[in-house]
C-alpha cells in the first residue's frame, strides 16, 4: 500500500493563483495523498476558490495568525507519513509526490528536496535552478553549509511526519525566515539528513506581491540571528567545531 503524503498549504489572499496550483496537485500521478488548506483570514476570493474544490481537498479557516499558525494548524491535523509544505503560488510537475516518495522510501528519515523552475506571474519559465548536491558530504558538512546560509526551497520539499515529534515549526518576527529556522533545528539538534533529486519537481513563481522579496536585507539579517541562537543549544565542543568549520 502507498504511504500517505500530507499538503498543507496556507492561504492567505492567494486568489491569483490558487486554482492553478490546487489544479496541479490534484491531478499527481500519485493518488495518495491529503490536502488540507488552512484559510488564514483571507479578505478576497480565496475561500470561494477552496469551496469550488470541496470534494478534493480539507479546509480550515481562522482568523488571521500569520504563516506558522496556519502551517501549524495544518500539521496538527495531517494524518500522512510524509509532510508537504506548498505554496499556493506555485505549480507542481504530475510526477513530483510520486518522484519524492520513491527516493523518500530509500531514505526514510530524511528531508527530500530537489530542484525547481523559476516561473512569472504570467506562467513565463525564467530559468531552472539546480539545488547543490551535498548527498555525499556527512551531516557536520552538510550542517555547516546549511549555516552558511544554503537556503533550501522549502516547497520543494518532503519531510517526514515523525520529525514533528521533536522538532516544530516556531512563530518568528520574520515569517520569510521560518523554513530556515525549522531546517536547522532538524539538522544541527536532531540530526537529521537532507537528500537531493536532480530534477525540477515544481515551478516556483516569482511576482511582486511575494512576501519573501519584500524585504529580503532585514531577512538575512534576522537568519544570523536564529543561527546564533541555535548555536547556542549545542555543547562547547559542538558549538566550536561548527564556528571552525
């Protein structure tokens, strides 16, 4: 029997694009899959498109709480053995859930990412973007670029279920930098490994209303923080080899 996967996708004002990218994940080759999509407040026709595909996905609405709150709320509800974080500005390939959970099932305690398409409002492929392959390096190697700032794009990812058993998604000054902030947590505090497919599995989408364009200095500013902090949970030794290295 194929494992469940679990999206969850937080809506806040998304009517632009949300029809397209829900479209695209409902029609994966593989059909195991929940969506649940987690309103959070949103003033224009957003909840309208959700109701349109009532059938096909779950839906949750709340008052406005921000990005983590409505991850959270979703997560909280998920019952999938794999965990999908989407933005419903984005498109998926029909492949990508059926291509992660084969490579996830090699490497059943990993985080699983691959590359992307960078795409316009207007669905305009602007280049394709290869993720560095560090499959090979240990975990301090790998942790080491994560702290030099190796973002990660968290909506290409497959994170499995049971991480939340020790690791959660926190509530930040800065929503921009919450998937950084959950992917050293994982990495430096409970180990756990990432794994590169060398394939676009989702077109990201670029536009002006975009959160995480908008003020991207005062985001990098806030990250060196959250490495600091995170730091700071290690041991002397742990701490100083990381500093070194």
């Amino acid at each position: 029997m194929s494992e469940l996967v679990s999206i969850v996708i937080p809506v806040y004002n998304s009517e632009q694009f949300l029809k397209e990218s829900l479209e695209s994940i409902i029609n994966q080759t593989y059909s195991n899959i929940e969506i649940i999509c987690v309103n959070d407040g949103s003033t224009d026709e957003s909840l309208e498109i959700l109701k349109s595909f009532s059938d096909k996905i779950t839906i949750i609405s709340q008052e406005n709480q921000g990005l983590s709150s409505a991850l959270n709320v979703g997560i909280k509800e998920m019952k999938g053995k794999w965990f999908k974080w989407f933005s419903p500005d984005d498109v998926m390939f029909s492949d990508s859930i059926e291509t992660l959970v084969n490579i996830g099932k090699k490497f059943p305690d990993t985080i699983i990412y691959s590359d992307w398409d960078l795409i316009d409002e207007k669905n305009n492929q602007l280049r394709s973007f290869q993720e560095s392959n560090y499959n090979e390096l240990s975990n301090f190697e790998y942790n080491i670029r994560l702290l030099d700032r190796q973002l990660i794009n968290v909506n290409t990812t497959l994170i499995p279920s049971s991480l939340f058993e020790k690791c959660s998604i926190r509530n930040l000054d800065d929503p921009v930098a919450i998937d950084y902030d959950f992917f050293l947590h994982a990495a430096l505090l409970f180990n756990t490994k990432f794994h590169l497919i060398q394939k676009s599995l989702i077109k990201y989408r670029i536009h002006t209303k975009q959160l995480s364009h908008k003020n991207i200095l005062k985001t990098l500013e806030y990250i060196s923080q959250i490495k600091d902090e995170i730091l700071q949970h290690l041991d002397d030794s742990s701490k100083n080899r990381y500093k070194s290295g």
